[in-house]
C-alpha cells in the first residue's frame, strides 16, 4: 500500500490519492487495532460505504465497543456511545425542548443522535418508545421533537449492539426495526493466535496510557467519504449478477421453488430492502477488494450478514434446529451461479 500522509487536509480528495486508497488505510488501521476480528471491520467499512446501519450481535469483552470506537478515530466527525437501559426516554436520544425565561420562548437542545457516528449499547435493553425514536433516526434521517422535524448530519450511521447471552429485563427488536439494518453481523471468539496478539497489544497500549501518547491523526474526511460512495454506486454489476441478487431475495418469498424444505422453514421472507442492501454491500466489498466488478464471490460473502436477521422462521425449522445460517446455506445451494 502506498506510503502518504493521513493528516486530514483541504486537498487530501483532489490530487492526493484516491478514496480507497484512504480506505485501504483505514482498514489497516482498525486491524491492527481489533485483533482476530477482520470480518468485523470489514463489514464497517462497507456499512460505512453502503450509508447504512449495523447490528452486531456478540458476548462480551469481543471489541464490539472498541471496533466501532477504532473507526470513529479515523473519520473526520464525532462519536457518540450510548448504553441502553429500561428506563431510557426518547429524549435521551433526541433531545428536547428548554424554556428560556429572558425571551418566554423554547429552543431546542440536541441530544446525543446527532453525531456522525453513534454506538448504541445493548440495543434490546430500551422500551419500544425509545426504539422508535431510533428507527425514526435511522430510516428519515431525521428526529421529531413536538411539532418539528430536526435534520441529523449528512454522515450518519447507528452502530448496535446485542447480547446473546443474557436475556433478562430485554426488549426483543421488532422485525420492523431490524429490517432497517443493512447488515447483521456475529461475532466469534477470536482463535489461539489471535488471542496472543491481543495479550501483547494490551501490553502496549498499558504502556502508552502511562507515557505520553499522541492521538492519530484522521484518514477519512466527510468529502472523502461521500466520493467513495459515489464510486461504489457506479461500481459494475453484470445483468446476470443483478438477475442472481434478485432471485436469491425471490426465493425467500417463493421457498417452494428451492424445494419442501425449504418451504416448511421459511414462514416469512426478506423484503425488497434486502435486495438494495445486497446489491450494494456487494459493490462495497468489491471496491475494497479494489476490483472494478462485482463478482459472485462478493454476493454470496455478504448474503449472510443481509438475510439472518430478514428471515423469520417457521416453528418447524426452529423445532429441527434449524438455524438462519443453515437456511442461507441451503438457499445458495438451489440457486445456481452465473
């Protein structure tokens, strides 16, 4: 990868490099930073690229808070984690109205949502009303506070985060929410070597806290960004790719086509969402592959990630154990490849 400076500057889009080039960057960055959990970072990175949102669903302690924390330092914006709990109130996150009594009128206090790039924390630990007022933000773009509409920033992108562990004194995602997700990523253990690195990474990063550590400067400003996605919507998607993308979202409605099986364990399909979250996260994937196409590989490495939290399953499936993961795998496997 070519060596250039990342101090974020006027002319750093112009004649300075190119987007993926401060992408390619990027990347390397977060790697080097969220050891054992390359899928992770990949898929903010196109989350990103794709102007959408991300559910990551993973135990504790797996750099799930720390991944998205590693890419706001790198973006030419701010950053807002927020921790769920039951007693939240949407103006938590909205803001509200404050009465000045010089001039008896209102004016409106921003709340944490507007920011560029915003962690919400245990998403499922909030009541409806608060996860309504996140949907409005993620889906519009916008909040509404009593009579007015407030627009959020132009980059904007909610990273959430789920437990699968402990259940208790949660508030399961409606499929209404879950569908605005672009993406819906698990995340694992990282293996025995990774494990390692993370132990002489801590190390380090102890020891830095101690001295006199100077922050990094950022890679990837607002214009770069918004470059980036315009090259990836231009990306080349071949009319048989295309055509594939939409029978593989058609068949999750039509599961009778791909067999009984499949039939009986599909009780509700993805919708057309999923098709345009698809079609761009594969284009995304491909421009950080820095390839000018999208080819198969790229649709059926992120098909997973779109479609896990779209399918809703029949209680056939879930009595045979039956998981998403299997439902994909077997969905991939009917529909032949271009």
């Amino acid at each position: 990868m070519e060596s250039i400076s990342t101090s974020p500057t006027a002319d750093q889009d112009s004649d300075n490099g190119s987007p993926s080039t401060f992408f390619l960057q990027a990347q390397a960055r977060m790697e080097s930073e969220i050891i054992g959990q390359q899928i992770l970072v990949e898929r903010l990175l196109i989350a990103l690229l794709a102007d959408g949102h991300l559910l990551v669903e993973g135990a504790p302690g797996l750099a799930k808070t720390r991944a998205v924390k590693a890419l706001a330092d790198c973006i030419e914006g701010d950053f807002q984690r927020l921790q769920f709990t039951p007693d939240l109130l949407p103006a938590d996150l909205t803001g509200t109205e404050i009465y000045q009594r010089n001039n008896d009128s209102f004016r409106f206090q921003p709340g944490p949502l507007f920011h560029n790039i915003v962690l919400a924390d245990e998403i499922n630990r909030a009541p409806a009303k608060v996860q309504s007022a996140l949907l409005e933000a993620m889906s519009e773009r916008q909040i509404s506070v009593g009579r007015k509409t407030h627009k959020l920033p132009d980059l904007f992108m909610v990273m959430a985060t789920q437990n699968p562990i402990e259940q208790e004194g949660t508030y399961p995602l409606p499929e209404a929410q879950l569908d605005r997700f672009l993406m819906q990523v698990n995340v694992d253990y990282p293996d025995y070597s990774s494990e390692k690195m993370i132990l002489d990474l801590a190390r380090r990063e102890a020891l830095d806290e101690l001295g006199s550590q100077t922050a990094q400067p950022t890679i990837l400003t607002p214009a770069t960004i918004m470059q980036a996605r315009r090259e990836v919507l231009d990306l080349y998607l071949a009319e048989p790719l295309k055509e594939y993308i939409v029978q593989l979202i058609l068949a999750t409605r039509n599961p009778d086509t791909c067999g009984e099986k499949m039939e009986n364990w599909i009780e509700y399909g993805a919708s057309p969402r999923a098709t345009i979250a698809l079609e761009r996260c594969s284009k995304a994937r491909a421009w950080l592959q820095n390839r000018e196409y999208v080819s198969p590989e790229d649709i059926q490495a992120v098909i997973h990630d779109i479609l896990r939290h779209r399918l809703l399953l029949s209680f056939e499936a879930e009595g045979e154990g039956i998981n998403s993961e299997m439902v994909i795998d077997e969905l991939l496997r009917h529909i032949p490849v271009p």
